[in-house]
C-alpha cells in the first residue's frame, strides 16, 4: 500500500480494538450521534514517517507528533463528522470522547500535550467493561455519505419462527387443514387458526393445543 493511501478497513486492526471501535459507535448511536466515520485504521510505519515529515522536512501542515503511533500496532483509529457539521465539529468529537472514557477508550482530546480530538486508541489488553455489550450488527461508516447503524435482530421473532410448524408432506398439510376447517365449521375453534396454518403462521406448539382442544371437545358432544 503507497504511503500516501490512507486506510479505513476495520479489519486490519487488531480483535480486541475492532470490538471497541465498534462498541464505541453502538454507543454513539444510542446517544444520537450517527453521522461520524472512520477515517484511518491501519498506518504502516513507512505512512507514518511520511506523515511525520510534513511540515517538518516536507511542506504542509504537521498531521502527527511522533513516529510511534499505536496506528502502526493496530490498535488506533482516527474519526471525521459528517454533515452537517463540519469534518472535526469541535461540539461532536467532545460527545464522543466522554462516551470513549466510560469504555477505557483513550481519546487524543485527553492528552495533556500535542491534543488530537478525532484520535481514539486502545491497550492491547482491553476488555469490554462491565453492563455493556454489543447488541446486534454495528455499522462503521468509512465515509461521510454513510450513518452509523446499529441493527438487532428480533429474538422474539426468531424463537417463533424456528417453531413454525412444517409438515412432513403435502398430504400431511392437506390433512390437517381439513380437520381444522371442519372443526371450524363444527363451532369448535375460530377460523382465524385456519387462516394461520394456511398463511405459514401456525407454531407446532399452536398446532398440537388445537388438535387436544378439537378432539376434547368432540368427546364432550359426543357422550351428550
């Protein structure tokens, strides 16, 4: 990769600044803040000697104050904010910063000396703390045009899908929506169950509470 690419790709940090990066933007999304992005992972040591020499040996403005930055150890990302706020909206990166402190993110803006706000790193033993987690898919913009997203699967759902009843063939199916349309002719159950089995919404479960209901209450109008 040439020294003057930058690179954005999560992956390339190492597992543990991964699992904090993201678990810092799942809790930037919670508290509103959505359109801040990715701007540098991974920076090889010769990048980083580049970076250093401008504005030292090579024009331009200073960008960085060392040659050993944690970029080089995968364990640092750099952040930009969105529209419509400007790239490093002073208001945003300080919002950011108190969230990074709560997760023993380190943040630039904490340093006494040579302060870099979009700067985010951490130790190679970091451990998510206490009462947090990450709640379902983190979505890490590495561009302006993208918001933050944070997408949780239904559990609920899920547990009732994987319970949706499947008969073992169509004769099977047939059958049994034969018993529940006669069973609702016959006044025994309502006919929004048949509606269920034929929409592909009946449950096992539902099915087999049916079935005992049906059959209990032919034999109680049947001993009448």
């Amino acid at each position: 990769m040439s020294v003057t690419t930058t690179c954005r790709d999560l992956a390339e940090l190492t597992a543990a600044a991964q699992t904090a990066c993201r678990l810092l933007f799942q809790e930037c999304f919670k508290a509103g803040i959505i359109n801040i992005f990715i701007t540098e992972t991974y920076r090889s040591p010769e990048r980083q000697k580049y970076l250093y020499a401008q504005g030292r040996t090579r024009p331009g403005k200073v960008v960085t104050w060392t040659l050993n930055s944690n970029h080089a150890s995968r364990l640092a990302w750099d952040i930009a904010v969105g529209p419509p706020h400007v790239l490093y909206d002073l208001a945003t990166l300080n919002k950011v910063g108190a969230i990074a402190r709560k997760l023993g993110i380190t943040w630039g803006g904490d340093w006494p000396k040579n302060i870099d706000r979009p700067h985010f790193e951490v130790k190679s033993n970091w451990r998510m703390p206490a009462g947090y987690k990450l709640e379902g898919q983190v979505i890490v913009p590495s561009n302006s045009k993208l918001k933050v997203q944070l997408i949780v699967e239904d559990k609920k759902e899920d547990k009732i899908m994987s319970n949706i009843w499947q008969p073992g063939s169509p004769a099977i199916r047939t059958e049994t929506e034969d018993f529940l349309a006669q069973a609702a002719k016959d006044g025994f159950i309502n006919e929004s169950h048949l509606k269920a089995l034929q929409n592909g919404e009946m449950t096992t479960d539902r099915l087999i509470g049916l079935q005992m209901t049906i059959l209990n209450r032919r034999d109680k109008t049947a001993q009448k």
